[in-house]
RNA sequence: GGGCCAAUAGCUCAAUUAGGUUGAGCGCCACUCUGAUAAGGUGGAGGCUCUCGGUUCAAAUCCGAGUUGGCCCA
C-alpha cells in the first residue's frame, strides 16, 4: 500500500477487518512484532487457560480482549513478553460428556469400552472443542502464540504437575487420608466443594425420637437424609444453649420429649401434639452424656459398637435457633462436621455406603439398595419402631455434581491430599508479594479463603487426567511406604517395563500396568487421576515445560502478570498460590488483575443452558471486531461486572467513524499537495505553527501521559476514555473544524504545511494509541498514512511517549477557555433566539481572571469569527459591565459552620434576593429579614450573579466546573445585520435547491429570486455579488424552466428559481 | 444460611479516595449548520442518589438494618 492511498468513504469494519486479516497473513505481522522486542527485558504472562468445553461466550471473550490489550501495550512498551495461550483439557467434565455422546450411563460403561478407548475419546473431544476455541481467539483479533498453545494433556504439562507434586511430597505436604469428602454417585468419584452446585431441591424432612437409656423419655433429632441414620454414631448438642423437656400428649398417650427450648413449640406442632406441657428446663450442659439407643439398631446389625457410642455430646455446629431441633444426629462416616468431631471423640468411622451411592452389606436390611431410594423404607422402619416423631419434605438448597447434577452424597473414604492447612502462614505471608487490582481482592475475599481452606484433596477417582504419580506396596493401604515419581525420567529409570522417557504417554491407560520393584516389595500405581484444578495450578511452570525444558525457567518464574475473572478466587488464583507456595514455597505470580464477569443488558447471569446470553460473533457480525473490543474494553476491569449493551457497542462504532472521517479528511489534500511526512516533519515547520496547533500537539502529549498513567493503574477503560476524548472532541470536533481553511487553500504555504505535519503527528500517534483496542483499523491507518516508510505492522510501534517540547500546559488551560466562551456564546445565542448565520453587534465577555482576559486578547479575531460577531468587547475582571444587575448564589461549605441549622434559610434568602450592584451591603440589606443579630455575610459566603438587560443573552463559562467568566451576546437588529442575515438566509436557500438538482459544487447557474417585503428586498439586495459569488451565479434574471421554490424565512416570503448554466445553453 | 462486591438520569458510568446546592457520554425531543454529510453544533426534558433508621449545622459519601443483583462458600 502506498501512502495516502484513496480510502472507503465510509467505515466498513467488516471488508476492512478481513483485508487486514490477509494483510497480517502476508507479512506475518504477528511473528514480526514478537521478534521485533525479542531483545527487550523480559515479561512473563501466564494465560489462565480455558476449559475445552463448548465455544467461546461473551466471558472469555472479554477476558481474552484484555489480556491481549495489556499484552499489546506491554509489547509497544518494548517488552519481550511471554504469550503462550493455555487449554485445560482433563477432567470430570469432557468426560462426562463423551459419556453422553457414547450413551453411557456410568462406570461399568467404560469398563467394558475399555479405558484406552475412553481417554483416546477424551482426548478426541477436547482437541475438536480446542480447535473451536483457537478459531474463536484468533476471530477477536487476539495475538497469542496461537501455534504452540500449552495443553496440559501434553506429557510435558502432565509431567510439569508431577514435579510440583513431587516438590510438595518432598516438602512433607502429601498425604493419604481417610476423609469425608463430597461424593457424586453417578460419576463415582470425590468432587471439591467448589464443584458442589447449589439447587433448591424437595427432600424427607424426619423427626426422629432417640429413646434415652437410662432414663425416661427421648431426645428428638432432625434429618432431610433418613439414609444417614444407620450409621448415626453420637448426637450433638450446643453446651450452652437452653434446652427444656416437655411432657406432651397424642392420641392419649403421654411422651416426655428433649428439644431446644427454642425449637419444642415448632417440634410439637410438626408432631401434632394435642397438647404439651414444658416440664423441666436444662442447659445443654446437663444433657452430656446422656445415653440412647440406636433407631435402627435391629436393621443394622453392624451399626457401631464403641465404647462411648450412642450419647450426647457437644460440638459447635449446633445451633439452638436454626434448623432442626437443636439436637444433632451425628454420623462421622458421612457429614464433614460429623466425621471432624468424631475423629476427636475417638468414634471408628462407620460409613455403611459405597462409591456408588448403595448400600454396601455392613448397611445390612438395605445392603444393595440405592441410599436415596431407601429413603422411605427406613422412614417406615423409624415409624414401625415408635421412633418417628414426624415425617414430611423440606425444600431447600442442596448440593449437586457440578457436571452430571446427581445429588452428592457426602461419604468418608480414602483420599490423596496436599496438606494446605500445615502451610497456612506462608500462604497468608505470600498473598503479601502478590499486588493485586482491585486491592480488595486480595485482602477481603482471597484472604479469607486461604484463612479457611481445608487441606486439599487432589485424587478423583475417574479415567481423564493426570494419573497420580504415587507407587504404593501391593499389599498396604497406608501411606507408610510410597513412592512418588517426579518426571519422565525416574518414571522409565524405576519401572520394571520397558518405557522411552521421550515419547511414554504419561495418561491412565499407559501408567496404570507400570510397577516398580524395590527389593523385595513390588509397588504398584495408585489408581486414581489428579483433580483437574492441579492440572492449572502448574501452569506457571508448565507454560515454560518446565522440568523437561529449564532454559527459561530461571529467568522468568514466576509470572509478572496473570488476569481473570473473580470465579477464580477460589479457583485458579487459590489453586496456583497453593501448589507455588506447596512446591516452590512462593506465590507464582506477583500481579493479579481480577475483573468481572459479562452479564446480561438486564443484569441477570449470562447462561449457556438457559439460552440466556449475547453471542460474541453476533456482536461480530453487528459491528465488527473492533467496535466489540472496543466496548468490552470501556469497561471497568477491576472486579465489577460488565452489562453487554447495543447502544454502547453503537456508540463505539460511532466513534469509530467519526476517527475515519478524521483520518481521511485531509488525505486527499495532502495527495493533491504531495505532503511528505518524512520531508515536511514538524521540526520542519516548527516556526510556522499556529496557535491551535501547538494547542492540539499538548493536548496530544497530556492524553498519552494519562493514558500511560491509566494503563498502568490497569484501568485500561480510563486510557480509552481519553483518547476518544481527545480523537472526537478535541481533534474532530475542535481542531479540524478550525484547520480547514487552511487546508483547502491552493497556493503552498507554511501555515498549510504546518497544519499537514500537526495532523499527521496527531493521526499517527493516536492511531498507536488505539491500536491496543482496536488492531483493524489501527492497521488499516496506519498503513495508509506511512506507505513504505513504516514498519509492517503498527503493532511493532513504540508506545508514543511524551514529548516535553509540545507539553504546554497553559495553553491547554488557555484554549480550554476560547472552548467555553464560544460554547457559552452559541448557548448565549439561542437563548437571544439568533441563529449563527446572522451576525450579532458584539459579544460581551466579562472575565473573572487576567488568563480570560489573556486568551480572549490573543484571540479575538478567532472567537469574532466563530461567535460571527462584529466586535468582542472585553470586560476585565476589575471592570464592571454597566448594563447588569445582580443576585447572590450562596456557597454551603462557608455558610454550613457560619449559620449552623439556619444555613438552609439563609441560603434560600440569598438565592432569591436581586440587587442593583454586586456589594456585600446590599446583599446584607436583601436578606436582613433572617439574620440575627450580629450575623454578617462574608465575601466567601457569596458570589454575585448577573442579570442581564433585554435583547442580551448571558451564559457563563468555566473549565472543569469552575466559574471563569461569563458571554453576554447583543442580539439587536440594525439594517447592516439584517442585509447579511437575509443574503445568508438566501445563499442557504440556493445552495440546498442546488443539491436537490444534484448540481456539481463548480457548476454555474442562473438565479432569480423575489422578496416579498420592500424594506428586506432592499437590503438583501445590497449583497447581492455577495450571493451571487457564494451561490456561483454568473447571470441574475428571470428563470422559467428551472428549479422554483417558496420559502418562508423569518417572517417573510422569498421566491428562488434557479436553472444550471449549461443546460440553459443546450435548450437554446 | 454466611462472606465479598455493587445499587446515582431511559442506558453506561463520574462525583478529585476521611461529608458542603449531583455531573458526563449515549439515547430521546426541539432547534441549528451545510466544502467530514448515513457526519457536525446548541439547547431541553429527565434524579426523594434502592428503602428505613442513626451520626452531623450539613450525608450519594460515614454507621446500622433491610431489599435487589452478581460472585464465592456452606
């Protein structure tokens, strides 16, 4: 593309985003631009990867657009930055939907097809769903190192988790226990609390009597798991809670019953008690050590049988006012309270139920059956042993497999774990190294879940996943004796098979026969996978291949910078801080930027299987890339939620448009001209810049400054704040308005070169500005303004800098006042009810301060011309302007102290009062009706306000919100104004009756026009070369075939026909 | 049920990070300009700052309770 090429007309993002697609292909922009900062100082991101299921949502794709705006900026700042994308690819849920996609109900299934077959499956599914997800990032215009994604089905991933967990074996923090952890029935394995989904589901809801042994009556326990009760072990009170006993009466007969004193009038009633009567009152205390018997004793026959067994006890999940009755039914081998009090009071854990969710034969009547489908049986047995006080259903939120959404049950087996809890204070004391946006992130949420967080169980007992690289004796079930292998290496060094370290597959299927022989004792794998969030937690090791390849783990580790959405709290923020700090005894990443997540233009939760949710290639196909990046990237990234929106995504291709209109604008002047930016540069015309060049050339150096602040505060949306700011208001709006002119004269000057090289600095830097956010177009301009002499791409620009020559702040200041004064004079102006084509007499500026005064001097020429006023008179702010009159407005922060609870009243006295002159003495006098004694009005407390006489219009103006002065426009009428009006109001009239004939803008015409009024039709005619000139009519007479046109205009008739010259001609 | 975050104009957000008469952009309506033209300019309407209490002369802002939404946890 050569320079100054003829561009579109109009902004078409989708013809252009696919050119430039093509454009990057042909000269490999992408692998330029890595290249091209190869020798830069190193930054290490670690992408978070996304998990390959389904496509990508508005989510990732916001996370993704700012993850590749930050890298953009960071590469334009000069780094050499790490960008390898990341894909999580194990785990529970690709396999549960290969099962769907196979047909197969549960384990046994994949028994029989055959684990090799399940993981090749597994593995065919999360490649296709990849590829899915590259196409997509790539889509977004997402520059990562698309051809060498991390995968951590990769043996060097898979081998990257075994090290760090050989790393925390080394370090003491690995081991086997026997657990209550959260079962998922149908997948048959552990799942982690945070893959427990919460639904509202109807469950039994028991009350169930516990006859007491030794004494008379029964304590009353409460369950929505009846399945739960044969292994009921203890039942737990609160030690000080209040308690009573209460004789109550059903059907005759009489029964002494023991609840929180604040649960019996609810208990008895779900009993149906005809009447009851509270007969003792106990503090929890006195309950301890109570005996019972067992319900189900009979049915179960294994049920536990320790010494101890069957009593009260206190335990401090009791709550004497919530749930239940104030009496809890404790069964270790099931709850995780439950099993935590038990281990303490020394109970065996007795848990009657298999990995599947059935009875096992130590259930005994129920062995073989379902434990939610036994449900009602034992309710009836409860109820055939008199111990069922009342049964009916709850509803309440309950938790679910967050994949197969089969209710969990909670059961206690055996387990791998890291032990988190023994390295608590370093992960508190390593949050610390973290900086983290927004900073309460880290010291509210992260902290209090790492405060909290159990020991981590790490082993699933599934097919998909990183095998646990654990090797224990045949015959133990402890972990006295182990052997955990770290990598590749020792694994075909120590097995008793053949195995090549290169190309071993390091999944289940391969692993599962290896053994180790270690003297006598031969060692064979634990069964189990990893839980797929260690698979992520290696990733900043793992992104490098770390062990397999240590050239750059030295250097790099751990990341500079990580950025997700807040799900990842607890997520891969916690998971990553817990295996570093595990592993490595560090925080593997030293920033975090933590933003929100994309919600619905309502405000509700985007969601896939609700179909509630804005598609990203929707947006594509509405506005183009990016329009789309664009406004994901206006919004606020720091932890607070986006609300997709159309508007806003219109509003950015608005802006986009207006920077088109900007970009070509002066394009085919500078053809015309043969402008060379490498020639004409604007060291070159630096004694030829005007005013509002110099202007405009600041304000570029204060919005890259702020930019740069904004990017590094990570509010990349504020950054793109100000520069649209700056590209629509300033140099749209303001600056190309005024340098037009210059632009259309012919004859070469330096005024015009000038105004070439400003815009062409102002263009080229805004548009590296912007090419973080938006890299189509940015390329697209930036090719057409450099031609040869740029690079290939714009993205292997340098982020501009400030350039200190053009800072100026004082101008900025001073033409920001120039702004307000012609923005209060066209208010001024409408208020007088005198549109802009009609000159005014003069424009009053009455300045507050010598920086009024100041700018309007230098500028009056320009503020006449724009203001189309005859003469601007300036009222410094010593001066009064005669012609006013004046009230007062009341300042609060001085009249709050001064008048206390009065300050109200005073203010409003002050706000109405009107004066003659702007004096504390006569402002005293107007309000002296409400002050007391002794109180005065001080000069802070007041600030006058003008009142302006009639046919004069007054606006004030100020910058920021400050006051710095105020326009008065006279709009009085004399016989000169009216001539110029009512030409002006003809010109127009002819110009718009020239487009209606589609007339080429040099084309001659013949006018004739009429006038219905004497007095107008005179003064009108004193300019009349004047219209003729604007209108290009070389003949004033009577036209007959042409155009003819009414118009009404202020007031009276004017009748216009016009006929081009030339056709005129031919029809002769 | 608990923790964190949010709630200000129809929409998206500000309000100088220990209170002082609520602002911008977009949208809407009206007017206007006409050598960027499916652009540009000016104005207007539109707010009990989610509710209820409290502190204070004064609260969008500080405190307490609640409501709604989001995330996380049980």
């Amino acid at each position: 593309m050569s320079r100054f090429d003829e561009v579109d007309d109009q902004y078409d993002p989708h013809e252009l985003e696919q050119q430039v697609f093509e454009y990057w292909d042909e000269v490999d922009a992408y692998e330029q631009t890595v290249e091209h900062r190869s020798d830069g100082e190193s930054y290490f991101f670690v992408d978070g990867p996304p998990y390959t299921s389904g496509s990508a949502h508005m989510g990732t794709t916001w996370n993704k657009s700012l993850k590749d705006v930050y890298l953009r900026f960071l590469r334009m700042q000069g780094y050499d930055v790490t960008d390898r994308p990341g894909y999580d690819m194990h785990g529970l849920p690709i396999e549960t939907r290969v099962e769907e996609r196979l047909g197969f109900e549960n384990k046994q299934d994949i028994e029989e097809f055959g684990e090799e077959n399940f993981i090749q499956e597994c593995k065919d599914y999360a490649n296709e769903q990849l590829e899915g997800l590259q196409e997509d990032f790539q889509d977004f215009g997402v520059w990562m190192d698309w051809d060498d994604p991390y995968r951590t089905v990769e043996p060097e991933y898979m081998e990257a988790a075994w090290w760090g967990f050989s790393k925390a074996a080394d370090r003491g923090l690995v081991e086997k226990g026997h657990r209550s952890i959260s079962q998922c029935p149908r997948c048959e394995t552990a799942i982690a609390n945070n893959e427990v989904e919460y639904e509202d589901v109807e469950d039994p809801s028991i009350y169930v009597k516990f006859d007491l042994a030794d004494r008379d009556g029964s304590i009353v326990i409460w369950t929505t798991t009846p399945w739960t009760v044969p292994a009921n072990t203890f039942v737990a009170v609160d030690e000080d809670g209040d308690y009573v006993g209460v004789r109550a009466e059903k059907d005759g007969e009489e029964e002494l019953l023991y609840v929180a004193d604040a649960k019996h009038e609810e208990v008895l009633k779900e009993g149906r008690y005809d009447d009851y009567e509270v007969v003792e009152e106990l503090s929890g205390e006195e309950l301890l050590g109570w005996s019972y018997e067992h319900p189900l004793a009979e049915e179960v026959p294994d049920h536990v049988d320790a010494e101890g067994a069957f009593e009260v006890y206190a335990a401090d999940y009791v709550d004497t006012d919530g749930d239940g009755t104030g009496l809890v039914h404790s069964a270790p081998g099931h709850g995780e309270v439950d099993f935590e009090r038990g281990r303490e009071l020394g109970f065996p854990i007795f848990c009657p139920v298999g990995g599947d969710g059935v009875y096992t034969e130590e259930g005994g009547k129920y062995a073989g059956q379902f434990v939610k489908d036994a449900d009602p049986e034992i309710t009836a047995d409860l109820e055939d042993n008199g111990a069922l006080l009342a049964s009916g259903t709850v509803n309440h939120s309950y938790g679910h497999c967050w994949r197969c959404d089969t209710g969990i049950l909670q059961i206690v087996t055996d387990q791998w774990f890291i032990t988190i809890t023994d390295i608590k204070e370093d992960l508190l004391e390593n949050i610390e190294d973290s900086e983290w946006h927004p900073e309460w992130a880290r010291d509210n949420r992260f902290r209090d879940f790492v405060e909290e967080a159990p020991d981590w169980n790490v082993s699933r007992q599934r097919y998909w996943g990183i095998p646990l690289p654990i090797w224990t004796p045949e015959d133990r079930d402890d972990d006295e004796d182990r052997i955990v292998v770290s990598d590749r290496e020792e694994l075909a060094e120590r097995v008793d098979q053949d195995v090549d370290a290169d190309d071993v597959d390091l999944h289940k299927d391969t692993v599962d026969d290896l053994t180790i022989t270690d003297g006598d004792t031969t060692y064979t794998r634990v069964p189990d996978v990893f839980d797929v969030w260690l698979d992520s937690s290696v990733a900043s090791w793992g992104t490098l291949d770390y062990p397999s390849d240590d050239s750059r783990f030295d250097e790099l580790w751990p990341a500079d910078f990580i950025l997700e959405a807040h799900d990842q709290t607890r997520g891969w923020f916690w998971s990553q801080l817990g295996m570093g700090t595990a592993a490595l005894g560090e925080s593997p990443y030293q920033e975090v930027l933590m933003h929100g997540h994309a919600l619905m233009p309502d405000g509700r939760a985007m969601s896939k299987s609700k179909d509630i949710l804005i598609d990203p290639h929707e947006a594509i196909d509405r506005h183009g890339r990016d329009v789309m990046r664009m406004f994901l990237l206006s919004n606020n990234p720091q932890g607070e939620d986006m609300r997709f929106d159309w508007d806003g995504m219109q509003t950015m291709e608005n802006h986009l448009r207006t920077l088109w209109n900007v970009f070509r604008f002066p394009l085919p002047y500078m053809r015309l001209d043969e402008f060379d930016p490498t020639e004409t540069t604007l060291e070159d015309v630096d004694e030829d810049l005007e005013l509002i060049d110099e202007w405009v050339l600041a304000r570029l150096q204060s919005t890259k400054a702020e930019m740069t602040d904004a990017f590094e505060d990570r509010r990349q949306d504020r950054a793109l704040d100000a520069l649209i700011e700056f590209v629509v208001d300033d140099v749209s709006r303001f600056y190309v308005q005024a340098v037009r002119e210059r632009m259309w004269a012919e004859e070469d000057s330096g005024s015009k070169r000038a105004a070439y090289a400003t815009i062409y600095r102002v263009l080229r830097e805004s548009i590296a500005l912007l090419a973080p956010y938006a890299p189509f177009i940015s390329e697209e301009i930036y090719a057409t303004l450099t031609g040869e002499d740029g690079f290939d791409t714009v993205h292997m620009e340098d982020w501009p800098a400030v350039d200190e020559y053009f800072q100026d702040d004082r101008l900025e200041v001073d033409v920001s006042l120039l702004r307000a004064i012609e923005e209060a004079g066209a208010n001024a102006r409408q208020q007088a009810g005198r549109k802009l084509r009609w000159p005014v007499p003069r424009v009053v500026v009455a300045a507050d301060d010598e920086r009024v005064v100041d700018a309007v001097e230098r500028h009056t020429e320009l503020l006449e011309d724009r203001l189309n006023a005859r003469e601007i008179e300036l009222v410094s702010p010593d001066d009064r302007w005669e012609e006013l009159q004046y009230s007062a407005e009341a300042d609060m922060s001085e009249l709050g102290p001064a008048f206390g609870d009065r300050a109200g009243q005073v203010m409003n006295a002050l706000n109405e009062a009107r004066i003659d002159e702007p004096s504390l003495e006569a402002i005293e006098d107007a309000v002296s009706d409400v002050l007391e004694d002794g109180e005065e009005i001080t000069d802070e407390m007041v600030s006058f306000v003008t009142q302006t006489p009639d046919s004069v219009a007054g606006t004030a103006f100020g910058t920021d919100g400050d006051d710095r002065g105020v326009a008065y426009v006279d709009a009085s009428l004399t016989d000169d104004i009216e001539s110029e009006g009512y030409a002006r109001e003809v010109i127009r009239r002819v110009q718009e009756m020239r487009k209606d004939l589609e007339l080429d803008v040099e084309e001659r015409i013949a006018l004739e026009f009429s006038i219905d009024d004497e007095r107008i039709a005179d003064l009108v005619s004193d300019r009349k070369d004047l219209i003729s000139e604007e209108v290009r009519a070389d003949e004033r007479r009577d036209v007959e075939d042409g155009h003819r046109k009414e118009w009404e205009v202020e007031g009276v008739t004017i009748e216009i026909a016009i006929e081009p010259l030339a056709a005129a001609e031919a029809s002769d």
